[in-house]
C-alpha cells in the first residue's frame, strides 16, 4: 500500500531501510526549514517498525544493523541544524546516562544523549553494558541532576532494579536526591515501579521534555 502522506511515506523507506531516499529526504526535510526534532521522531518510529518487522520473522539481524547505520547517518545530518537552532545555558544541569548491564542497545541513549546536549544540559554518557557499581561511582563523583538508565529488552529490568538499589544507598548516605528516570521501548509504569525508578519515557523528546520540567532553573 503506497503511503498516503509524506511524513509516512519517510517513516516506511526507513522501515525498508531504502539508505538513499530516507537520507535524500532527510536534506529535503530540512531544506524546507522543517523542525529537525520532527524529523527524529519520525526516524525513531522508523526504527521502531524495524524492530517488530525483525521480532516478527520478516529481517534479519543483519537488517537491524543496517537500519542502525541508517539512522546513524540520519543523525550526522540533523544534529548540526538541532545545535544550531537550540540555545545552549550555562547553567545546565548535569544528567548521567547509560544502558544497564546486559544489554547493548544504545540508539534510543543515542538520541537523547545528543539532544539533552543541544538543549543546554552537561551529559555524561556511560555507554552501554554498564554495571550497577559504575553508575554509583560515577554518581558519587559527578553528583548529577538527573540519571537516565535506559534499557530495551526485558532481561535489562532486574539490572535496572539492581542499579537504582544502590542509587538509593548514595542518596541516603549523602542525602542528596537524584531523581532517577527510565527508559526504553518496552517501559511502563509498572516497569518503573517495579525497578524503583522516579520516572519513566519512551522516546527521547519525552525524555528531555521532562529533564526541563525537573529542572526548570538549568535552561
């Protein structure tokens, strides 16, 4: 079935991982002055319908590399124009973000990561794979904000619960609250209640959406 607006029409070359056309459009998106966010959004839904269309036995890995690289390039390109038309503070609040231990998957961390930079916040990402121990460590040393634990496949929410534990024994020693958020495609708010966690988003623009509402002083 042929897409029936432009904005499906971009999301479904990226589910067909069509490198040439979604990267065309992404210059012709911007070219017309179109909000760069915008863009992202859409590219995240894109790869979103990667995920269910591997989930569901149609691509293989190999495909979910490939739309990864996709959006990697989606990205080189729409960032500069995301700095350029965001006014950086300075005074930011500090955010702490990394994927749990277990888990590699760091698109989403990708994403916000980049955006919560452009709008001003002081981000230090730990990558991915990340142990509970390093999250504490890196919390006592950088008394973040914000800490973003980000996580996609179900195996990732007991690393979650293990990771926000010990946070909450930094907070108690030191008596300093550090609102914890998580996210990922699969979270909701039981998840997030189950792990202990503040806060929970699924994509980035609701991510950063919520670091402002939290920190209203810092931008």
């Amino acid at each position: 079935m042929k897409p029936n607006t432009a904005q499906e029409q971009f999301i479904q070359q990226l589910s067909d991982l069509q490198e040439i056309e979604i990267l065309d459009a992404v210059r012709s998106r911007l070219a017309e002055n179109e909000d760069p966010l915008a863009i992202i959004e859409d590219a995240q839904e894109g790869m979103r319908r990667v995920g269910l269309r591997y989930e569901q036995g149609e691509y293989y890995l190999s495909a979910l590399i490939m739309a990864a690289e996709i959006f990697r390039e989606i990205m080189e390109i729409v960032q500069p124009v995301v700095v350029e038309t965001q006014v950086a503070s300075t005074g930011s609040g500090i955010v702490l973000l990394g994927t749990v231990q277990g888990d590699i998957h760091d698109i989403g961390k990708n994403i916000i990561s980049i955006l919560a930079s452009c709008y001003g916040f002081v981000v230090h990402d730990l990558g991915v794979d990340v142990p509970p121990e390093i999250f504490v460590a890196q919390a006592e040393a950088l008394k973040p904000d914000l800490i973003g634990l980000s996580g996609l496949i179900t195996a990732s929410f007991d690393a979650m619960g293990q990771t926000i534990a010990l946070l909450r024994q930094v907070e108690a020693r030191t008596g300093r609250r550090m609102p914890i958020i998580i996210g990922g495609s699969q979270i909701d708010e039981q998840i997030c209640s189950f792990v202990g966690a503040d806060y929970w988003v699924r994509s980035a623009m609701d991510g950063i959406l919520l670091f402002q509402r939290l920190l209203p002083n810092a931008l």
